[in-house]
C-alpha cells in the first residue's frame, strides 16, 4: 500500500513539474520581454541623453508655456503640437551640423511684430506665409497661418517667442516654446510632405520680420 502511494505521489510530482516548466518558461519569457523594453526599430531619441542628432527631418511634440511658470500658456491654442526639427550640414564647417526648427502659428493676423528669443537673446528668423483664408478679421483684413523657421543651438534650448497681440490692445506677449523628449525622425517620404523653407535668416523683408 505505502510503495503504492509512493509511486502515485511521485507521478503526480512529476507531472506537476512537467505542467510548471512551461508556465515558468513562459513567465520568464515575459519577464524578459518587458525588460527589453521597446523595439530597436523604433526612431524616437531622448531630448537630453541622445548623440548629436544625424542630417534629416524629425518631429518633436511642442508645448507652450507661460513665460514666468512651469504652466500651459493660453497661447498654446494658437501653436500646433508638433514642430519639425531639421538638422542640415553646416556649410562652413562640414563636420559640424545646425538644428533648424519649424513652428506653425495660428491666427498671426493678430499678432504684430513677431520675435523669436533663444537663451534671453533675440535671434534672427524666418517668417513664411503658411495659409490665407477667405474669412476676415474684425479688422477686415485676411486671417492667416504662419510658419517661423529659426536656428536653435541645441534641443534644449530655452525658447521664447513674443508678439504684440491685437485684441489684448497691442499688448506685448512672451511664452516659452518647451520641446518634448518624442524626438522622431521622419522617413524619406514622409519629409517630401514637409516642405522646404530656404534657411537665411538675414533677409530684411517685411514677411520675415514679422
């Protein structure tokens, strides 16, 4: 009786064993995959903690926030979320690059003498017609969309845009333009829908002033 009890003690260990290997396997499978964390395909970079971004088109999420606080700015409705990041060789010194950034602005025909301010200073930039709509403004001139191109020397740069704003009296504005850690490139035929902007931050007329 005990060998009995013995023998089917011992088969309904072993097909216990036979039955937790693999769910064991199977966690630690898991387990493995989690920590590999995600896929090396991936083209996203951290802001902060990557290599010098290489030549090409990238995207980066944008926020826009108060000029004085850590807090979403109300001119936030007026920026679109994503900005285009373009990284180009330098033409004076080929082994070194520029990062050129790209932001849509919404309703500029309210806003007056548009600047850009890279670490508390001023910089040159370019002021590109994006969209002209038929609907007019309380003033009965064309509202319009613009794109501002300026330089930036790295990604975390502190970036302040300002303006007069119209129907706030031609009061001056300032917010920070804050770039986010989804840093993406963008594949080959994706860029073709981008558009281009000739980078030349030096021209003096009146579309790149404002």
């Amino acid at each position: 009786m005990k060998n009995k009890l013995l023998i089917l003690s011992t088969a309904v260990f072993v097909a216990g064993c036979l039955v937790a290997s693999p769910l064991q396997a199977s966690a630690e499978g898991m387990k493995t995959i989690e920590s590999q964390g995600p896929s090396q395909t991936e083209k996203t970079v951290i802001k902060g903690e990557q290599e010098p971004l290489k030549v090409g088109k990238y995207t980066v999420s944008v926020y826009a926030l108060k000029a004085d606080k850590d807090e979403l700015s109300m001119a936030g409705q007026y920026m679109d979320k994503t900005a285009i990041l373009e990284v180009v060789k330098d033409e004076k010194d080929k082994n070194k690059n520029k990062e050129y950034l790209s932001i849509n602005l919404r309703r500029t025909d309210w806003m007056q003498n548009r600047k850009v301010m890279i670490n508390g200073k001023e910089v040159e930039h370019i002021s590109k017609l994006l969209k002209t709509y038929e609907e007019k403004n309380n003033l009965e001139e064309n509202k319009t969309d613009h794109t501002l191109l300026f330089e930036i020397p790295k990604v975390d740069a502190s970036i302040k845009l300002g303006m007069n704003v119209i129907p706030m009296g031609n009061a001056a504005v300032q917010f920070r333009v804050d770039l986010q850690d989804n840093i993406t490139k963008l594949e080959i035929n994706e860029t073709k829908d981008q558009g281009k902007i000739k980078r030349n931050p030096v021209q003096n007329n009146s579309e790149n002033k404002n």
